[in-house]
C-alpha cells in the first residue's frame, strides 16, 4: 500500500509517514521556517541563561542608575542644578547627643569590614534599571523565565487536557459524564477569574504560575482531544486492536494517540503564546513570579514609573524581545497547523 | 420555550453545586488557615481557637459545607476580612463602576470592527489586506500591558487630552472624563483580534451562492456587500459578541488595576493580595451565576435574531 502511495520521484524504499510528509510541507513554508529559526534562536538564549553561561550576572549593578543606553550618550549631570549645600561651621552637638559614646565602638566595628569601590559604568549597551542593573542582561534573563513559564504551563494543560479527553472520549458512560461535569464546572467560571482564584490559595513563585495557567487553562484542549477520541474509538483500526486482545490502555495511548497527536501539537503550540502573554499580566499584577526573579512582566510592571522620568529602554528591551518572540512562535505555529492538517489551510 | 427554558435552568444546578465544590476544596485544600489570617502575627494561641470557634472551623468538614452554602443562598457572606465592609454591599457597589467601563468598550469595539472587517474583506487578496493581516499578526504579540503603559503616557501623561486617572460618583462625569481613555486603549487593542475574525465570518459568506446571484442580478458590490453579506455574517458575529458578554462582568483586571477604577475586578485583585477568602469566594462562585445565566439568556436571543435556529 505504502507503495503506491509513496511519490514516485522519491528514491529509497522508505515509506512516507504523516510526520515526514508533514516536515516536508512544513521545509516548504518559508515563513514557517523562518520562524522557526527565531524561535530556536531564543531556545538557545534560554538554555544558555539556564545554564548560567548568558546573563547569570543579572542582579549586579554595573551602571550608574537609569543609565541611558550607550546609543544615546551619558546622561547630562544633574548636580550643578541642585541646591547648594548649608555652609558654615558645624555646631559640636556632642555634650547633648545621646549616640555619642557609641561612635567609637561602630567605627572599630566598620573596619572589619572591607568596601569596594565599585566602578558604575555611564552608559550601559541597552541603558540601565533603577538600580542600575544591566538591561539587556535582565531582558535575556527574563526571556528565559517567561519562556520557560510559558511552555511548562502549556504542557502541563496539554497533559491535562489530552489524558482527561482521552479517557471521556474513549471511556464514555460515567466516566464520561463526570469528566463533563468537571468541564462544565471549570468552564463557568470565566478564565481570569479561576486563575485568581488559584492565585489566592497558591504562594507566589514560578511553580505555581505553572501549575495555575495549567490548571486554569486545559480545558479548551480537553475539548478538542474529546471529540476525536469519540471520533476514533469506533474506527475499524482500534475495533480491530480490540479483537486481537489489545488492553484499553494499549488502545488509547498506542493506538488512537499517535493518530490524534498533530492536534495535541498544535494545541501545545497555541497554548505557549497565550500562557506567555498571562504570565505577563500576572507577573504585573504582582501575582507571578517572586520578587528575586525577573521576567518580562516584572520589567513592564517597572516601565511606568520609568516612563515618567524618560527611560524607556527598560520597556523597549522587554517589548522587542516578547513581540519578536510570540511573532516568531504564532507564525511557527500557523505553519505547523498547515503542515499538520493540510484540510485546514487558507481557513484562517 | 418555556419547557426549554426550564430545562436549561434545571440543568444548571449540577454545574452550580460543582463550582461551589470546587471553591470550598480549594480553599479548604490549599488556602492558608482562616483564623491565622485573621488574627494577625500577633495573636496568640487562645485568640486563633477563639476565631476558629467563631467562624466553626472546629465542626466536621460537611458542617462547614453547610454554612457555605447557607452563606450563598441567603446572600449573607459576613464581612470582609480587610476592610470590614459587608461583601454583598462591596460587590453591589462596584459592579456599577465595572459596568460603566465595560458597556462602552464592547459596543464601540464591535460598532468598529464591523466596517473595518467589511472593508477587509471586500478588498481581500489584495496588498491593503495582506498588509493589515500582517499588521494585526504583529499588534496581536505585543502585550496588552504595553499598549496601556505607552497609551496613558502618551495621550494622558505628554499630550494631557485625559487624566491619567480617576474616578468620580457621577455617572455622566465618569463617562465623560475618566473611561474615555481605557475603553480607547481597549478598543485599539480589541480591534485587531475582532478584525481578524470577523473578516473569515465575511469571506464564508462572500463564497455562497446567493452573493453570486446577487451579482449577477447586476446589483453594486455596494448593495451585495451591504444588504446580503452584512446580514448573514450578522449571526456569527452575534453570537461572537454574546460570548463576550459574561466577560464585562468580570470586567478588564488590568485596565480596572491600571487606572484604578472602583470595580469588580480591582477589588478581586486587591483580595488576592490581602488574603481576603470571603469576597474572593463570593465574586467566584455570583460570577459564574451570572455568567450562566447570561448565556441563557444569549441563546434565547439567538432564536429572536435567527428564525432557522431551533432550541432543544
């Protein structure tokens, strides 16, 4: 069968899979694989930040605060137009003041601590925070956590969503009933509102964005993986699996999985983008990730305050990257889809 | 209709015991204990038993069941935990600010998408349409949280046309003065999404038969586009814009938080933050109430705007 169905022109006697023949139309889509090396670009950035090779340094303040970008020149120096200090002598105030005994006790105590002299640099390459911490370093550090943040969340709704579909799709009967239930449940209470409510129970901190963008968010995979699961589990292919003693889990997972994973793929790829940009809100709203951590959200949440004084480099930084990167990732996963499921192209 | 209608009603109730479930094991789970919330770092050990007694988190987990539900079908959630103010009279209260924010934004932001997806459309294939289709691709991956933080600095903060912030008691003052700049903040962000969508509902129905015949009758593409198209791509966006209705009741957490206006969702998330159980557990569990019963009411609609839609 397969070799009749195979092309003609292809040397070899290998058959062609769904999955070669969906990486060839996929070689073919130029904007596809153009996004494809941006994103992999940015996987790379995140593994080496994961790694600690890129952007470890993060936290340290290298530049004068604010520090405007090098493109833009060192900051004009704003001492001159301060008010001059009080003059005269210094009244001697130690007969009345109550600390006085003590300060030769903390200046011995000081000594056994050494200062550096940090040298702060004026300018930094993309200008600096607050506290005067590199931005771009923090930018590529966010990336990996809003990243990470995104993909993790995306796979555990996946998990979710495909393995409670599966079983009320192929189950049916109670089972399934009590699994539409649970979706019925989840669904009626509108998607922002859950998500606060798992805010409120789980402590701040990266494993629990994931856990509740996860929990929060299966419930439109569930759906889809449902629907063919009940599709498939009549097809003669798994009555036939049946007759030849194959368990049901055989059946679900060896069987019907592998022919419904393009649409648990596409899922996963549409998820990442709507996680990242949650993650982003949740992180502004103070409910994402801890305070010692940086991601894109942190540094928009620091933007406004920024924006007043005219350093938007913070902005900018986060913005550029998040909008190259979900640009990259929705057109990577409208190729993905067309390549997946060639019914479906040119439908949006 | 009005077998259909209580069958609706009536199956909603499973819905409705699963969703007031899952609040209480949530928090009963995995939210902190009530009364070390409640009495502070402070308290001392008979203070805290003396709180747990009087909110009976002592009784037997299905006691404790019980006066939840008790708490929901009578209205009465006692007070807030952080402000004392009594949680039906809070949310009675700020559902108005949510509303006044939330109506503007979804009429002006369907009013608009319609002409412009229309206008896609009908120029479809062509650059002008591949250009905006790219175009919202782009809008689309920018944070929502960017458009509001660059927006208000710009028209609010450098150019002065609205305060950066505010809200007022009156009504008309409110819509004046202060939502003018979050529902055009949202609106710009909406279109591009509803632009996208819309502009498939226009093209399915552009491919039918009856727009060829229409043609062919010699009417304009004026007429064809305007009378025909425009009302059968009315159904699906109809039904686009009663799925989005559930969610002004919500309201927009961000723009609410961000301009700091008095309505529902500020004040979830000001509970998220203070711990504040009661009124997180009433806005979730009223919400979804509203919720269900507003998509009730949009499939009754649905049946008005579309005879051929038959309810069982």
């Amino acid at each position: 069968m397969s070799a009749v169905l195979a092309d003609p022109l292809e040397a070899g006697p290998a058959p062609r899979t769904v999955w070669s023949a969906a990486a060839a139309r996929f070689r073919m889509d130029r904007v596809g694989m153009v996004s494809l090396v941006v994103v992999l670009a940015f996987l790379l950035v995140v593994l080496a930040t994961a790694l600690g090779l890129l952007a470890s340094d993060w936290q340290v303040e290298r530049g004068v605060p604010d520090a405007p970008p090098t493109f833009l020149g060192a900051a004009a120096d704003n001492q001159a137009q301060a008010l001059d200090g009080p003059h005269g002598p210094s009244a001697d105030i130690s007969a009345i003041d109550p600390l006085a005994p003590m300060y030769q006790a903390w200046a011995e105590a000081a000594k056994k601590y050494q200062t550096r002299d940090a040298v702060r640099a004026a300018t930094l390459p993309f200008g600096a925070d607050r506290l005067g911490r590199d931005v771009l370093a923090k930018a590529l550090k966010g990336a990996q956590v809003s990243i990470l943040v995104g993909v993790s969340a995306a796979v555990v709704a996946t998990l979710l969503g495909t393995v409670l579909g599966a079983l009320a799709g192929f189950f049916g009967g109670p089972m399934g009933d009590v699994l539409e239930w649970v979706y019925n449940v989840f669904t009626a209470i509108p998607g922002i509102l859950l998500i606060f409510a798992f805010a409120a129970v789980f402590p701040r901190g990266v494993t629990s964005v994931v856990l509740i963008l996860g929990l929060a968010g299966w419930t439109g995979i569930y759906r889809l993986v449902r629907a063919e699961f009940i599709k498939h589990a009549v097809r003669d292919y798994v009555r036939s699996a049946e007759a030849l003693g194959a368990s049901a889990s055989a059946r679900i997972f060896r069987h019907i999985l592998p022919n419904v994973s393009h649409v648990v793929l596409v899922q996963l790829s549409v998820h990442v983008v709507g996680f990242i940009k949650s993650e982003v809100i949740l992180s502004y709203l103070g409910l994402g990730v801890g305070v010692d951590q940086v991601s894109w959200g942190t540094m928009l949440s620091e933007a406004p305050s920024e924006l007043i004084l005219g350093h938007w480099w913070q902005l900018a930084a986060a913005t550029i990257l998040m909008a190259t990167f979900v640009t990259a990732f929705s057109l990577m996963t409208d190729a993905l889809r067309d390549a997946l499921d060639p019914k479906l192209r040119g439908l949006e | 209709m009005a077998g259909y209608l209580i069958r609706r009603l009536w199956q909603m109730i499973p819905t409705l015991l699963g969703v007031v479930l899952l609040v209480f094991l949530l928090f009963k789970g995995f939210g902190g204990d009530p009364a070390e919330i409640l009495g502070g770092q402070n308290a001392t050990q008979a203070q805290i038993d003396a709180i747990r007694q009087q909110l009976g988190l002592n009784e037997p987990w299905w006691i404790q069941l019980a006066i939840f539900l008790r708490e929901i079908v009578t209205f009465d959630w006692g007070k807030s935990w952080a402000t004392n103010e009594a949680v039906s009279h809070l949310f009675a209260t700020r559902l108005p600010a949510t509303l006044t924010v939330m109506i503007p934004i979804l009429v002006a932001d369907t009013l608009l998408a319609i002409p412009v997806a229309m206008g896609v459309a009908y120029l479809r294939g062509s650059l002008t349409d591949r250009t905006i289709m790219v175009a919202t691709t782009v809008a689309l991956s920018i944070s929502f949280l960017v458009y509001v933080i660059v927006g208000q600095y710009v028209f609010a903060f450098q150019l002065g046309m609205f305060p950066v912030q505010g809200w007022s008691d009156n009504l008309w003052t409110n819509l004046r003065v202060y939502v003018p700049l979050p529902a055009l903040l949202s609106v710009l962000v909406g279109l591009a999404p509803q632009t996208r969508l819309y502009r498939t509902f226009f093209l399915d129905e552009i491919g039918h038969d009856y727009v060829r015949t229409a043609r062919a009758k010699g009417l304009t593409e004026r007429t064809v586009l305007l009378k025909h198209v425009l009302r059968n791509a009315m159904i699906p966006i109809l039904t686009n814009v009663a799925v989005a209705l559930p969610g002004i009741f919500v309201g927009s957490f961000l723009i609410e938080v961000f301009f700091s206006i008095p309505g529902l969702g500020r004040e979830l998330w000001l509970a998220v933050n203070r711990s504040d159980y009661p009124v997180i557990q009433a806005f979730a569990i009223y919400i979804a109430v509203i919720t269900m019963l507003v998509n009730l009411l949009t499939d009754l609609l649905y049946k008005l705007v579309d005879p051929r839609v038959v309810l069982k």
